[in-house]
C-alpha cells in the first residue's frame, strides 16, 4: 500500500503513460487506423469518455470489464480507460468459440462486455448463459457488422465526459488485467498484471525494441495477447504511434510499413514468414525497421530474409505469465566476427532476461541449477516484478505454477556457458524415440533449412517399437515441390539420423490467434484412443 | 519492506544492473581508463572485492562510506561495492575545502573515507577533528600523489573475494547515497536517495539520452553530483562503456571522443562551451553524438555550435534532491517548420517531467498552479519516485523542502501553454530594479548572442533609487574586444530598455566544481555588508 504522505514516492503505473503523452505530444498523431488520426489529446480525451461512462453505468473499481475485440482504437483505448476507473480488464482471444468465451466471462465474473460486431454470433448462442455480464457494447467497426441488443461504442463513449478523470493508484501490486492462458489442457487460467508490472515490463519494451518519440509501431500482434506484450503501454510511454490494424494481412502489412513510415512491429516468426514470402516483400526498405519476434525461435532463413530487406531483428521469449517477453537474446559485438551460419545459431537462442528483469534459471527437479554446459535439459524459472501475481480465483495452479518461490515456465531448456538460455522444447514436445530424447524444434530447425518449405510442426506419434516415433507437418512455399524421400534425406544430412523424421505430412497447419502453430491439435489426431498428455 | 514470499516482486534497485551486465556484457569492456580496460567481468570483480573487503574491515548495512575522488574507475566501483553491503555512499565535491569536507566527514557520520592522494593535503589539517572516520583508503592514481596514514586501494582490493556477494535489499526504499547541496547559504544539506528513485532514474536518463548497449559515455560530468545524475547506473544498465575523466580538459575530451568513438556526454553549458570554442573541435563528427546538458539553459549560439559539428543536444533540468535531471525539453515535430532562433528558444525551455517521473508544476505562494500563459511567475515543484527522501539528519529542513507534500526547487519559472516550463531564475536571481521584475537569464541569453562574448553572469546590485541595478559580469571570447558601451547598446538592441545592465565588468567567472557559474561569489562583493539574502 502506497503511503500518501511520502512526497518521494508514487505507485507505479502505466497510466502515467497515457498522462504524461497527453500533456507532452498533445498535438501529435498517437492512432492510425485507415483513415482515422487521433492525436494524444484525442486519445485521452476518448478514454476519459470511456472511463466516465464507464464509471456513470457503474463500474467500480476491482470489477472486470471484457473486450472481444481485434487491434483497432478500442482495443488500445481499453488498455486506459477501464484502469483509470482502478477496473480490470479482461482481454478475450478473438479466435475462440462461444464455450470458450462463456467460461471465460462466467470464470473472470465480468460485468461489462464489449464486443466488435463481427464476433456479434460467437455471443449471441451464449447470452443467457452469462452470468455476471451486465452491460454489453457493441463496437461497430465493420458497416455490416450486426450488433447484440445494448448501447453502441461511439454514443456510449459520447455520454462520458472528455475532461481528465481523476484517478488515483493506491496499490501499485493491484491487479489491472486478466490474460487467459490458451489452455491446451484443462481450464484456461487467468494470469493477472499488476500496475507496477505492466509499468516495468513496459519500459523494458521500450529498451528491448529501443522506442523513441519518433516511433511508428504497427499492431501486427494482438492486443489481447499479453496486453499485446504491454506494448499498449510501452509505445505510448515514449510518445510514439500506434498504427491499428484488423486482421493479419501481409499486403496490407507491407502498403502501411511504407504508407505509415512504420519502424517497429512484433510478430511470431510464423506471421514474419508469411510477411517476408509475400510477393509485395519489397527489396530494401526506405526506412528502419525492427522486428521483434517470439514464440518461436526465428529460423536462420528467416533472420537473413528479415536482413536482406534492411530489417533489424530482436528475438525475445516469454509467457502470457511473465507480461509477455521477459529474456532477450542480447547480440555481442564479437558475434560479428563469425560467420552467418554460426551467428543465426547463437541469435535462436532465447537469451538473458530483460534489463528490469531477475535473472531467469535453468533448473532440474530438485530446482538445482543445471550445468552452463549448452546440452544439460532443465525447466526454464523465473521470478520477480515481471511475473504475474498468480491466476485469478486458482490458488491451486498459482501455488503449482510457484513452488518454490520460483514461476515454473514449463519450457525445457538448457544454459550456455555464456549465460544464454535456449530452449529445447516445452517439456510435452519432447520426443522420447528409442529411449533417445529428441526435441522437435531441432528437427523443425533442420527442416526449415530446406528452401522448399514454408512452415514445419514436428511431433511425437505413437510407434509400437520405439514408443514414440518422429513425424514432420510440412507446408511448403507456393509453387515448391520436395517428395517425402527427398525431404528426410536432406534432414538425414543435418542432424542425426535417429532425430529424423520417419513420415512427413505434406499439409497445412493448424494456429492460435496469434500465429503459434498448436502442435496438440496434430497430436490428438495421431494419439486418438492412445495414452499420452497432449 | 519486501515481502520474501512473494515471487512477482523484487525490489528496484540499480544493483542489479551491474549484476546483469556482468553476466551478459562479461567480456565485453565496460570501463575505459587510460591504458586500462576493464571488462564487464573486472568490474564486477573489483567491485564484489570492494564490497567483500569493506565488510571484513567491519562496515555494515547503514554506515556511510565517503569517497573524495575524481571520475576514475574507483569512483565508479564505489556506486556499487558500497552499496552491496547496503552501505550508503557519500561522495564528496573534489573542490571543497578541508573545513567543509570535515563538516560532511562529521555530519554523515562517515566510517570510512576513501581519498584520491591528489587531496590528501585537504584532509591532512583535519584528521584529528574527523568524529567518526575509523579507516581511511589511499586511492593511488597518480604517481606523485602523498597517502595518508591507511590501506591503498589496490591492495584493500586484492584483499577482498572477486566472487559474487551475495547481497539482498529488503527495502527498496532505503537510503543508498547521501549527495550534500553545495549550499550557498547556512549548511550543506545530505540528500537522501533510494534505491527506487535511483533505479528509475537511471532508466529515465536511459530513455532522455537513448542509451544502449553500443553507448559509448565519457564522463564530463562529475560522478559525486547528483551520482553522475545517475549514470553511474543508467551507463551500466545498458551493458554501455564509461570513460573515465579524471580531469575536464577540451583537449583531452576531443582526443578521447574520437579514439574511444564516445556516443554520450553530459555537462554544464558551461563545459560545452570551454569544448567547442577549444581549437581542437572538429568541424564535423564521425560518429554520432548526444550531448546532454544541464545547469543553465543552453544559449541559442551553443546550440548552433553543438549542431555544427553534427551533435545532438538534449536539454535536461532538476537538481541534487531530483536526482539530477527531471524533465526534459521533448522536441516537437512541428518544430521543424520554425526557423532557427525560434527553434533554439523552445529549446531553451526546460521542458516536461522525466518518463519516470510525476508532472512539474508552476505554483503561487498558495501552491495555485499559475495559469499557463508563458509569462506568470511561480515556483516550480515537484513530487514522485525522482524526488530525494529528505535530507539526511534535517528533519526541520526536510519538512520546510517538502511543505504541501511537494519538493519545492526554489526555482522561478513559468509555464507555457505546451505545458513546457522554463525557468526564468532562482528566486533570489530576479533582479527587482525600480519595481520591475528582471530575469538575469533572459539579461544573460540577450548578452550571449553577442558573438564576442565567451561567458556571461548577471546579478542585481545595490542602487539608491532603484533598489537594485542589472550588472553583467562578461568574460570575453580569445582575442575578443568589446567596450562596455557597445555591449551595452547590443541589449538594447536585444531586450527591453530596463533590462539592460547599467554597468558591465569585464572579468572571468567564479565556478562551482560542477561548473556552474557561482553568482552568490560576485553578489557577496558587490552587497558587502548591506541587506540582501545572496
């Protein structure tokens, strides 16, 4: 609890942010959304709007407020408005169905829901089911878009009032958002922020991807991912702009980059694979460019594409747990001196924890470290003011997920002699072949060296042998042409042979919301009737 | 107090920005000395040896530990090796004299003092008066220089553990540094930073001056004010280089900008000035430069100067009990469009609050904010994680600093309808001749932009109708000639008729160690035994 008398001391929070840019580049442009521009002024005057009406229907602080909603205006606008009022907003994944989203709003207990009219039908089946909901918008984006019975976004903004609401954060460790985790297995959780993590996590975006006033940052991730890695807040600390943008879509993507005089985006390496094979990919940029990727190490070939196009790359890891990136992998100058084989290797590697960041470890079971040895497998732990504060209403998981004092990533990793951590695979990606641990990513590794392929998810089936054996999801680039022979004998000639996949699919692949390629949908396909955690 | 239980919250504190970069940056060379080099890893050595060997000489959490010493590495390890003990650092302003050291010595209850031989003399005469000092370390950087009684640095070095000390802060908010004002008038005072307000700070020096890992920073500034305005920290959080100074001298600062490729560099005007009017500057820099500066607003004609050789300015304010630098003077894009005196007088301007740090305010002496018209008087004040504790032992003084539960600076200024203030004088620096209010900087930039002229200062002096009358003290460029006629009649060309000086005293300028221009020494002069609180 923050002492209020201390004249040394105030709660930190991301809401200052949004002050502090209001105050300072009132005039400049701090949303681009097709033809719209809203200045600072005009942001935070719509998010005062928010705040109040919000606050005039009775929110009240500590309730949930939800939005299913995709990255444009609102979007970001939700990040102010529903904190001011000390509420806490709960972010929905626009790709999940009415069951999921139902558990989502009866477990989160919202009271107020926001919806973008074109996801109007994924409510519509579950609207008597809702439990706590009290109050739904609609956010008419799209002129077809047919709305839910309830106010409108625009006129519910215009019965608030544009002066500054006056907030105040008594307790920089209160919770300010709740991000459901994917949930491959059991109930999705609620992993909650804090005012002084998402404020720390924030600034550290801003040196990780290096903002300044003169950025153009262009929303390729979703905002409701990890608050959109708090880059909602971050790039609105330093005053940059916010370029909204609806839906994933690599034309669209490159006219803004050159339009907008974008500089920064963040994106999985599938979303960047898909921008960089695209036909309107231009040759060399005009202007800088940084891309900040994660949720997948970014293959060599990607790293060069990215560079070749005058691009500069930043490879980060995290969890929706840890507010998103919480390890960077720092480039060392003495990098340069090796070859660009060699430099892609170390520049997969996840990395060291963020300047605001504790030290991340490498531990086995008994929560010991393990060797700085590159090879040793351990679970990747964390701890510190980036960590989530625990799941909402689990204390079960969030004791789990903390034993030991420590965040328990999940993620199979090992530690580098040079302090690097490197995962290996999260601990059910592991491939257990002939009594040989294999992880699927090196053998993904491999694959995407072959210039044919586009895309590749390796996995574990069930083999009566081996108890597991090793097989390959390929998507390959258009017009490309490999035979399943041809593609395991250029793996044969990369990695070891035992590693190798025994069958290669040749197909599409299956992604969340946010381009991660879901290994589990292709392994309950393959382990039908058989027993194995998915 | 940090509750240990929990696994999302770990104190600020800038500790862990060496801890960091000694495991990220290890081998990369984190400071420049001379011939020496010390690697990330050496650093971190040295200062685990200092911070080992000052506990085994019996220091403990909460002593103080004086450091009299230039910008040399030793400098630099006591921001750390101290701290890691939980000691609390006082670093003493090289200029003083043995009289005021001793006052510091005694009144922060120093045990121990570590003191460059350079200044052995200033100690000597009051060693036997010193109360609490119970060892005294001999930093041996020049070869000449006579130790005192006590240990060489060096060997208390080699007789401590290189190994990592195991340190932990508890509190976050508790004393790490006590930084004594130069106090013009009655007693230094000790302002108390924290490790929150330092940690912040370090990172809001970060994102003001943009430093990253391939900064390269000399150390103009000197590291016992304001530690270093932070960087001390701020440099190494960054995984940055330091380059030490152990002197400021142009020719030696041009020499090393191009040999190490120096990126960063603070100073006073004052120092800039010395650089860029010094025959070594170069006509055009090879690599880029950020020249952050504070202390007086930079005048239009070394803002120019800065530009020319292809430099960029950034224009900081605050003072010891805000940690140094506060705000900002945040460029506008739209500034681009004005021509260059217009530019170079919002440049002027001291700008907007820190990142880091709670809104400025312009206050009346009912702590009303002034309306922003640009042209009210008031003082400004300041509250937030970037405004000291207190002061150390001052209870009363402390109270009378922080009345309202604001800090208030004693600076007058004003503030713009952009919200930018500027600062129009220290209360005691306004000039009130024959019932108008003067500012002596608005005299000083008016005088400044007479090219013959180097330096300026401008204080109000006893006059029998008027109460007081505008002096201009002037030290003239090399080889420069002006009359004092003619000087004259450029003011009035420049600025209102009253605002001129009626006199002007060619002469060179009395300086603190940090090179301000210390106006008190000329008003002491010039009011010699009449009433007015220099």
């Amino acid at each position: 609890m923050e002492d209020k008398s201390k004249t040394y001391r105030t709660s930190l929070t991301p809401l200052s942010f949004l002050e502090r840019s209001a105050r300072v580049y009132a005039e400049k442009t701090a949303v681009i959304y097709n033809e719209k521009r809203y200045s600072y002024r005009e942001l935070s005057e719509r998010v005062n709007r928010l705040a109040s009406a919000l606050k005039n229907n009775g929110l009240q602080a500590g309730d949930r407020v939800a939005f299913l909603c995709p990255n444009i205006p609102a979007m970001l606008e939700a990040h102010y408005g529903i904190l001011q009022v000390g509420a806490i907003l709960v972010p929905l994944n626009i790709r999940l169905s009415s069951t999921e989203i139902k558990y989502l709003l009866n477990h989160s207990g919202a009271k107020f829901l926001f919806v973008d009219t074109e996801f109007s039908s994924v409510i519509e089946p579950i609207l008597a089911e809702l439990e706590t909901v009290q109050h739904i918008i609609n956010i008419q984006d799209l002129s077809d878009g047919k709305p839910l019975k309830g106010q409108e976004y625009e006129s519910f903004l215009a019965s608030g009032n544009p002066e500054p609401f006056s907030f105040h954060v008594e307790d920089e460790e209160a919770t300010i958002s709740i991000n459901y985790t994917s949930g491959t297995t059991g109930n999705p959780k609620g992993v909650m922020y804090t005012h002084r993590g998402a404020y720390l996590n924030a600034l550290g975006e801003g040196f990780a991807s290096q903002f300044n006033s003169e950025s153009v940052y262009l929303w390729t991730l979703p905002m409701f991912h990890c608050n959109g890695w708090c880059c909602t807040w971050g790039v609105t600390a330093l005053g940059a702009t916010h370029v909204c943008l609806r839906k994933v879509d690599p034309e669209e993507i490159w006219k803004l980059i050159e339009q907008e005089g974008v500089t920064h985006l963040n994106g999985a390496p599938v979303v960047l694979t898909a921008m960089l094979n695209h036909a309107d990919r231009p040759k060399k940029l005009k202007k800088s460019l940084t891309i900040t990727t994660a949720g997948a190490p970014p293959s060599p070939t990607l790293i060069e594409q990215i560079r070749e196009i005058g691009a500069k790359v930043v490879h980060v890891y995290g969890l929706t747990e840890t507010y998103g990136p919480h390890t960077i992998c720092e480039t060392q100058n003495h990098w340069a001196d090796l070859d660009a084989k060699e430099q892609a290797l170390l520049f997969a590697r996840q990395g060291v924890a963020y300047v605001i960041a504790d030290p991340v470890r490498v531990v086995d079971e008994q929560m010991q470290d393990v060797p700085a040895d590159g090879k040793t497998l351990g679970e990747v732990i964390m701890r510190g003011n980036n960590v989530m504060k625990g799941y909402y209403q689990n204390p079960e998981k969030t004791a789990e997920a903390f034993q030991g004092g420590w965040f328990h990533s999940g993620d199979m990793g090992v530690m580098h002699p040079d302090g690097y951590i490197e995962l290996k695979d999260r601990s059910k990606d592991i491939i257990i072949t002939g009594g040989e641990n294999v992880s699927s990513i090196e053998v993904e590794q491999a694959i995407y060296r072959n210039p044919a392929v586009l895309e590749v998810a390796v996995i574990g089936v069930p083999h009566e042998k081996w108890g597991e054996a090793v097989k390959a999801f390929v998507c390959l680039k258009e017009g490309a042409q490999i035979t399943e022979k041809e593609l395991i004998e250029f793996c044969r000639n990369e990695i070891a042979h035992y590693k190798c996949p025994t069958t290669i699919e040749f197909t599409t692949l299956p992604k969340t919301a946010t381009g991660k390629i879901q290994k589990f949908v292709l392994r309950e396909k393959e382990w039908a009737g058989q027993q194995r955690k998915i």
